[in-house]
C-alpha cells in the first residue's frame, strides 16, 4: 500500500476510534488544527470544530449545523460524485480544491478579505458497530490562501452598502479608484465572478434577512429589496442559495423559535 494511502486509512482509522469515545472525540474534533465538518448518513451537517469556525470567520455553528446538506448544495456540485461516493462507503481524497470562499461568506453573511483557498479536501464514513454509516467526515488542509487586493475591497464594500440601488459598475468603478473596463478585468479575476454577479449575490443576501423577518410575507421579503418573487428572482435565490425562498424562509425562522 502507498504511503498517501496508508496515511488516508490512518485517519480514518483515528476518527472511527475517537467517534467511538464520546470524550476522545470532543478533545481530537475541537482540537485538530484543520476545519472540519461532520455529516450526519442523509447528508445534512452534524459538528463542525472551532478551526471551521475561525477558518471562515462564523461566529455560532447553529449558523452552520443542521442547516446545509453537503449532497444538495450548490457550492459542491463540481465534486458531488465524489462526494456521493464517501456517503457510499469509499474513502475520497479531493486534491487542490479551491473553496468558493466569496459565496461561503455571503451565505453566512460575513465578510473577509480572503478571495481563494485552495485545499486538500479527505471525505470519510465513520461506521457503526453494525458496520452502517454513523457519520461522514470532511477534513480540510490549506495549501494556498489569496487575499483581495485594496481595490477590490473599496468596489465590495461599495455594492454592498448599495445594492439595494440599480446597479451601476461605473459608480463602483468610482469608489474603488479605477476606470470601469479595469475594475471589471481585475474583479473577475481575483473573485472568480463578474461585479454584477457579486451585486446580485449581495442583493440575495438581503432578502435572505428579510425572509427571517415574521411580519413580511415572502413577497414582501423580495419587495422590500425592490425585486419581484414571482418569476426571475426566485429562481436567481434558488440557485445562488440552495433552497426556494419559502423553505429556506421556513428553515430560517425554525431556528429563531
């Protein structure tokens, strides 16, 4: 057996145990020095650690746990068979990942300088006595960080602090100290994503408080942001967020009860 895969096994093997030991687990799950997310057989998140938590600057693991299902969600699509094999059975090793951290901090609505992490990423099952599937475990190792240039920061913060405005790339070009052809040219490429794309992610962010809010119904939540629910932006909230409005709506204020 290769080494890498004898190094794969053996932290399975540790996980398995210490999963076993209520009191080994808490002291190897919180203090491993990588993120790491545990998920329950369906796919749903379970446990996440403290260094998930700093990693991407989220504040309560409610936030996180119980909320997002690893097979449904978005964000993952590009590796989900892999993924869907780990949910299998199979160990999975998923090399030099990059993680989508501007979409991450949106959806926690967070905000941070980081623009890429690009990591290793281990997929494991932790089986039961009956040899079932008790948990899936993600561990995260970093192997490169990039960070946002000053610009691209004054042009976030900017659509940000008015995306509930009409969109106008040449005003944000303007807050960030470069003509619009650059900023748009620099944007893409140290986000990944167009300016407009990140208004609209901006723009779901804002609806997303507003769905939590009991006294707007859920056309309110999207009227209040100057945006229609029937048709378009409905679908836009879907794809970006990963639920409807309303079952995200109905997850959000099961949580605030």
């Amino acid at each position: 057996m290769r080494k890498k895969e004898k190094n794969r096994n053996s932290l399975a093997a540790s996980f398995q145990q210490a999963l076993a030991a209520e009191d080994l687990c808490a002291q190897v799950f919180e203090g491993f020095p990588f993120p790491i997310q545990i998920f329950d057989p369906d796919g749903t998140s379970a446990l996440v650690n403290r260094c998930f938590l700093e990693e991407y600057q989220i504040e309560d693991p409610v936030a996180v746990v119980g909320v997002f299902n690893i097979l449904h969600d978005p964000l993952v699509r590009a590796y989900r068979s892999e993924i869907e094999r780990a949910f299998s059975g199979d160990y999975v090793f998923i090399p030099d990942v990059k993680v989508p951290t501007q979409e991450l901090a949106q959806r926690h609505g967070v905000e941070t300088s980081i623009q890429a992490i690009y990591q290793d990423i281990s997929v494991f099952p932790v089986l039961s006595s009956e040899e079932e599937i008790k948990y899936v475990v993600v561990v995260m190792v970093n192997r490169r960080i990039y960070r946002d240039r000053e610009e691209i920061m004054r042009a976030k913060e900017f659509i940000a602090n008015n995306c509930l405005e009409k969109y106008d790339a040449a005003k944000a070009a303007q807050a960030a100290g470069l003509c619009p052809s650059h900023l748009a040219r620099l944007f893409k490429q140290h986000t990944g994503i167009t300016l407009h794309d990140y208004y609209i992610n901006c723009l779901m962010e804002k609806v997303k408080e507003n769905l939590t809010d009991r006294n707007l119904s859920v056309s309110q939540a999207f009227a209040a942001c100057n945006l229609d629910y029937c048709g378009h932006y409905a679908r836009v909230f879907k794809e970006r967020v990963g639920y409807s409005p309303s079952v995200y709506r109905k997850m959000a204020l099961s949580r605030t009860k």
